[in-house]
C-alpha cells in the first residue's frame, strides 16, 4: 500500500536544570557553589533518506520524543546533552504546520530539516555568584523543548510524469521504455497507487517517469480515484499526455484530461506535454491530432505491442529534459528551509529551582499557561513555590 500522507507530533527534549551544589571539602572552608549547567535537549531532525519510496514507515508512529538533557552536578560537573530524534522520509517530502504552510520542501538527497528544538539547559549556581551574593541557593530550570504538530505529505521529484483516462495504455507504455512492472489488465483502474520507472538513455544518463491513477471525468468533484495522486504530477518537468488512438474523438479526450489538470490547479495545465497516440497497432491508417497547442512539444504514435514509436518516444524523453542545472555551491544558499517559530507573546519571565522548591522571577503569566509550564517541567505537586512575595504550595 502506497502512503504518501503521515501526521506526527514532535517533542524535542527539556532542558537539564542547573545544578544546586556547594562545595565541600576537607580543610577548605567557604568552598562556594560549584553547581554545573544542565545539558541540551535534543532536537527533532527530519533527514532524508534516499532509500525510501513513501511514507509508510511512518504509519504507525504517531508521537517522536527526543532526549532530555542531563542535570548540572556538583564540581561544575555540566549534564551531557540529550539525543536527537530522527524522522527519516523520502524524496520530496513537504512537512506543513498546523496552519497548512509549508515550512520545510527536502527536494534533495541530502535534505535535513530541523522540525522542533531541544529546551536550553538552566546554569548552575554557580553562574550566579557575585561578589555581593556569594552563596546562591538557587539554579535556573531547563526550558522545555518544541512541540509540533507535522503533516507530511509527499510529493514524488520525477523527470516525466503519465497523465490521460483508465485504459489508455500507460502502464504498458510504463513497462516498456523502463524498468518498471507495473499491473497491467484488460479492466479500468489497474493502477491503485503511483509507480516509477527508471529510462535508460544515452551517454549513460536516466530519466525517471512516475505512472499515476487513470483520471475520468468529474475527478475534481470525486469520481473514480478522484485527484488524490496528482499532487505527484506537480514536480514533473514534463507530462506525457497518453491517449488511446483506436477510439474516436481525440481532440474531445484531450481536452477532457487537460480540464481536469486545470482543475486541480499547481498550473498542471500550463507544464510542457508530449502526447502519445498509443495502441496505433489496432489502425490501419496513422491516427490525426488536430489539435494546436503551443504546449504540445511534440505528437508520436506508438504501440506497445509492436514497437512502433518506442525508441522515437526514448529519444524525445531525453531531448525535452535535459540535465538539470548544477545546484548552487555557495554557502550563502542553504539546502533547505529552518523553521522559525512564532516567537512568543506576552509576559517573560524565568522558573528557577532552589534548595526549597522553585522560584518564579519576572512577570508572572497568567495562571493557565503557569501551571502548564508546571507540568512540561515535571514539577510534582506539593512542591513548594515562591511567585514575587508569595509563597505558596502548588496544587
């Protein structure tokens, strides 16, 4: 079963606390504190790996958590930093946020993409001692790390893609100019989910077609298979237009399949297309296209049975897509985008941990978003917490 769709909730790492510790040791009076810096949390990576087809790794995982980092000891002793998660998907993958935008594109085999940020450590009291306070009997919390909610959606990167009505030959024409093996069968809608296939040509170069679903008309309003694979097409550089030429009434299917590309919208109908007159061994004359079009790059009858057209068809592949541009080797260009999120509004302020509890400096927030803060913190009830002058117990 192909999935190209997966939702997770990413949770990156707390942040260790600072540690609360005075030295102490034989024959040195006043030793101070020595209290170290709690450790990173660690982040949530999405990373690319090109081995993968979909996202049906994915299907079951529902919550990825990352490790929090360890706590200040004493001696300046610093906690070790927390271990990153990695979500690994394919080529192509876009990740959107719960407003729908698309905050990271991985187009390239080397994408990574950091989807939420561990906490920072708290410092140590040892950070905290000044000439006048040479004894802080406090040490600051780790922050909490992100959380985000992720839907994944892939986006297949091909060279060409297969486009025209159930029926019309495109997983034969699949199999023939590639490696791929695709269903092929006497019956509509053979093929359920999208299939890639590799096109050997010269000089040693390889072009890859994906193969999607027969569209029929009323596909925008959900009949057949409806538009759900089409967002596979949108990457195409170029869309092979595949009509079967022993039926009557070119012109009219044309037009059919390329309204339903309009419909969908992502500018299908705008993309180059090569139009395959295919299954031309079942004519005893040469099918005529007359439609005009400046979009149509090129018109060539095949037959999957017989041959007939297949190497002109290779060949015309090849000479439509050529090899893509070099990507930029500055490194002012980064690879992919960084998630920045929404900073945050409202009151700031700081939850320190002492030798009686916790401490909240700054201005208070108010009293929802405390006792959240609270719990993302870990902090059990009863705990003894001071806010400004007040010293109260949570409950």
């Amino acid at each position: 079963m192909f999935n190209d769709r997966a939702q997770i909730h990413a949770e990156a790492g707390r942040g260790g606390d600072g540690g609360l510790s005075f030295r102490r040791e034989k024959y040195v009076p006043k030793g101070g504190p020595d209290g170290g810096d709690g450790g990173r949390g660690g982040d949530v990576v999405v990373v690319v790996d090109p081995s993968l087809r979909d996202l049906s790794a994915l299907r079951r995982i529902k919550r990825v958590r990352a490790g929090r980092g360890g706590n200040g000891r004493g001696s300046k002793k610093h906690g070790a930093d927390g271990d990153d998660a990695e979500i690994r998907v394919p080529v192509g993958t876009q990740l959107l946020d719960v407003d729908e935008r698309i905050v990271a594109d991985l187009t390239s085999d080397d994408g990574r993409f950091v989807a939420a940020r561990g906490g920072q450590g708290g410092r140590g009291n040892a950070r905290f001692a000044t000439p006048t306070r040479q004894t802080p009997r406090f040490a600051e919390t780790g922050l909490p790390g992100d959380e985000v909610e992720l839907d994944l959606r892939l986006k297949l990167v091909v060279d060409a893609a297969l486009a025209g009505l159930p029926n019309a030959g495109k997983s034969s024409l699949l199999r023939r100019i590639s490696n791929a093996k695709p269903k092929v069968a006497d019956y509509p809608f053979t093929t359920l989910e999208p299939v890639l296939g590799v096109v050997d040509g010269p000089d040693a170069r390889q072009l890859t077609v994906a193969d999607v679903p027969g569209l029929i008309e009323g596909a925008a309003d959900g009949a057949g298979l409806g538009h759900q694979f089409l967002a596979h097409l949108e990457r195409a550089r170029l869309l092979l237009h595949v009509l079967d030429a022993s039926e009557p009434e070119l012109e009219a299917r044309f037009a059919l399949i390329d309204r339903e590309l309009g419909a969908y919208g992502a500018r299908l109908d705008e993309r180059p297309q090569l139009v395959v007159l295919n299954k031309v061994d079942l004519l005893e004359s040469p099918p005529a296209l007359t439609v005009r079009d400046p979009r149509i790059v090129d018109v060539i009858a095949t037959s999957c049975v017989t041959g007939i057209g297949i190497d002109q068809l290779k060949h015309a592949l090849f000479e439509r897509c050529p090899p893509e541009p070099p990507r930029p080797t500055d490194e002012t260009v980064p690879d992919f985008l960084e998630y920045a999120p929404r900073a945050r509004r409202g009151p700031r302020y700081r939850i320190l941990r002492t030798d009686r509890g916790y401490r909240v400096v700054g201005t208070p927030p108010p009293a929802e978003e405390l006792e959240d803060a609270f719990r993302r913190l870990g902090i059990k009830r009863g705990t003894q917490v001071d806010i400004g002058d007040e010293e109260l117990e949570w409950q």
